[in-house]
C-alpha cells in the first residue's frame, strides 16, 4: 500500500503538469491571429520612389514615369507625410526645388492675338499702265532700250512713223486753210462749215493718240510731222518691252508694261481657322530677310471672297507704300498681324497642359498643395492663353513643372 501511494502521487502531478502546458498552448494559438492582424494594422503602409525624381510616388514597385529608372522603397517621413491624391498633390520644398516648380497669379488683362504669316509682293495693279501704238505704223525711235528703264510721266517712250497719221495731219491743215478762207464769207452757214471741218479733223488727231501740244506744233509749223512721239502715262519702271526698233507694229499692239513701285500689295496666306479674326483696315507689320533693319506698315484693304484649292489657304491684299523700292515684287516677307482682344483672364502658356481630351492647370491652394482643373481655352499668343472657364483671378497656378505634377498624379 505504501509503494502504490509512491508511484501514484507522482503520477497525478505529472498528469496535472501536462494538463497545464496543454491549456497554456492552445491560449497562445488563440492570441496570435489577433497580435498578427494587429500588427499588420500598425504597420506603415510602403511606398515607392524614385532616386532621381523623388516627387514619384507609387503604391507598387515599377519604373519611373519620367527616366525609366527601377523606383525604391521611400523612407516615410513621420513629420511631413506625402499626401497626395487623384486631383491634388502635395509636395515638400525639397520636391519643389528639385522638380523645378513655379506658379504665377492668373490675372485679368487685354491679350493682343498676334497671327504670323507669309506673303509674297505683287504690283499695284491700279498703277500699272499699257504703252500701246494708238495707229499702226513703224517704230523709228525707242527711248527706252531695257527692261527695269526708270520712266517718268509725259516723257516719249518712241517715235512712230505712220503714213496715216502724216495723211490725218495734212487734213488737218487743210482744214485750217479753209476755215481762214471760209470765215470772211457773207455766209455765216459757210463760215460754220469751216469751224466744223477743223473739229472733225482735229478729233481724228486725238484718236491717233495726238496731243494738244503737239496739235499746236502742227499748227504753228505747218508742216505735218513725218514721226509722233508716243508718251508715258504716269512715272514707273519698265516691266515688259514689247518691240524693237525699226519694228512695224499694227494699231493697239503693245509697246510698253510701266508699273510705279512707290505703292505696293503684299498677298498674305492664311489659313482658315485665322481668317475669321481678320479685318479690312487692320494694321500689318511687314519684315523681309533683304532688309531685316526695317519694318514696313501696312493695312489689309481687301479679302479674296475664294479658297486656294492647292495651298488650302485664304488671301489678305495689304496695300503699303514702299519707300526706296525696297520690296520687289515677287519677294517673299513675313508678315504680323495684332489683334487686340477685350480685357479677358489670361495665364502664362506654359501653365496649360493639353491632354488631347481636355485642357488642365495645376492650381496652388495651399503651400505646396495643388489641385487639378479642366480648362477652357480661348485665344492665345507666344506668351500668354485666354481661359474661358475653369479658375478665377487671383489664383495661383503652375507655370513650371507642371507637367511633372501631371506625371504625379497619373492622369490619363
């Protein structure tokens, strides 16, 4: 009896003390999913970035949107966390700094369109004139022997020989003897007769291209002129000769193209989402590559009502004048045409990225904060864009590195 108390007691207590680390065992299995899932609530969510562009920040490793470079686990910062979200990001003054960002106010003001185009110089056709023979005949005498001859008005360009316009003369002569010979008669019906004959043969002299002087000439010598001089109608440059000298030319053929190059057109090319803001009277500043010093002033005085069907392009007629006969016919210029708009929103144009679908501004709302808008965009020019809609005065927007906020924000 004593030997079985021995052996049980030990028994029972080895009993008691696997019983004990059994329960303790499975208490632990039963706290640890709660410490595990506590654990994984505590911990830090993990970003990534990259080295060289740290203002790119990725919820999943990858490579970098603007260098390719594989991104990096980003050390979180507990002070300044990066916030960011679909339409706004948040970046720190070191990202600022490295991502080259800079914003400007959005400002009311008047926004002068400018539209660049290219012209090409073409005479003034309203001061062009045709030299032609007014009777046929022989030219005896050319007085100008070139093309490019400077001419001026009422000077003789030739003479011409013409056996009509020596019979015409010698009619007209006639007549004048018989008028002097009919105006002492008792007749006055007589007397008129003879005024008359001297109209009916001086009219003739003026068909042939006779003028007044030279019908005085005729009078005062008396003898008809064996060769007439052919004049110029105004001052110009000869752009066409026609004829040779010794050349027999029949009546109204040409003899001379005179065009005066104090006054010029310039024919701009515009295109057609330019020509509805295009105006008669409307001030052209005109440069050429010959003379890149000067600057010529012009005004449009007429739109072609018609489409050029190869270049697709409307035509402007400027109408300018052109001191020193710088602008030749024919000689390409660049032209500027400013169109002052009415007092309107405007920012800078680097401040507008255009996605394809919509046009967007990055908008300062805090230090460091920006926010995303949609944009309507209206006229623009070199340096500054019109918006519509979308921001009001006095906000402050991106005008540098704004893409790379874009970049951030992973708009699509």
């Amino acid at each position: 009896m004593t030997l079985n108390k021995k052996i049980l007691i030990p028994l029972l207590v080895l009993l008691l003390a696997i019983a004990s680390g059994g329960g303790w065992f499975l208490w632990q299995q039963q706290q640890q999913p709660g410490k595990a899932t506590q654990a994984k609530a505590i911990a830090p969510k993990q970003f990534y970035t990259c080295s060289m562009h740290p203002f790119i920040i990725r919820e999943k490793p990858g490579l970098c949107p603007v260098c390719g470079m594989e991104l990096i686990k980003k050390i979180q910062e507990a002070s300044a966390p990066v916030a960011q979200t679909a339409e706004q990001v948040s970046l720190s003054p070191t990202q600022r700094v490295m991502a080259n960002v800079a914003v400007a106010e959005a400002t009311t003001e008047s926004l002068n369109k400018e539209i660049n185009a290219v012209g090409i110089v073409q005479y003034d056709q309203s001061r062009q004139a045709r030299v032609t023979a007014w009777v046929a005949g022989r030219i005896d005498k050319l007085y100008l022997n070139s093309v490019g001859a400077m001419v001026s008005k009422g000077s003789p360009v030739a003479e011409l020989y013409s056996p009509d316009l020596v019979a015409t003369q010698e009619e007209y002569l006639l007549a004048l003897k018989s008028r002097d010979q009919l105006k002492n008669s008792s007749f006055p019906s007589i007397a008129q007769q003879g005024d008359g004959l001297v109209a009916s043969a001086k009219e003739r002299l003026r068909l042939l291209g006779v003028s007044n002087g030279q019908i005085a000439r005729l009078e005062k010598s008396g003898k008809p002129a064996s060769r007439l001089a052919i004049f110029s109608p105004f001052s110009g440059v000869v752009i066409e000769k026609m004829v040779q000298q010794g050349q027999y030319v029949a009546a109204g053929e040409l003899l001379f193209n005179i065009a005066d190059l104090s006054r010029v057109w310039i024919e701009l090319e515009l295109y057609e989402n330019e020509f509805p803001n295009i105006r008669i009277g409307q001030e052209v500043a005109i440069r050429s590559q010959s003379s890149p010093e000067s600057e010529f002033t012009g005004r449009i005085a007429f739109l072609y009502p018609f489409l050029d069907p190869k270049t697709r392009t409307l035509k402007a007629r400027v109408e300018m004048a052109n001191p020193g006969m710088k602008l030749k016919p024919e000689m390409f210029v660049n032209a500027i045409i400013k169109i002052p708009l009415q007092s309107t929103l405007v920012v800078p144009l680097t401040a507008v990225i255009d996605t394809g679908k919509r046009q967007v501004v990055w908008v300062e709302r805090s230090p460091g904060v920006f926010e995303s808008r949609n944009v309507e965009i209206g006229q623009r020019n070199s340096e500054k864009v019109q918006i519509l809609s979308g921001i009001e005065t006095g906000e402050r927007v991106a005008v540098s590195g704004a893409y790379l906020i874009d970049s951030e924000s992973q708009l699509k």
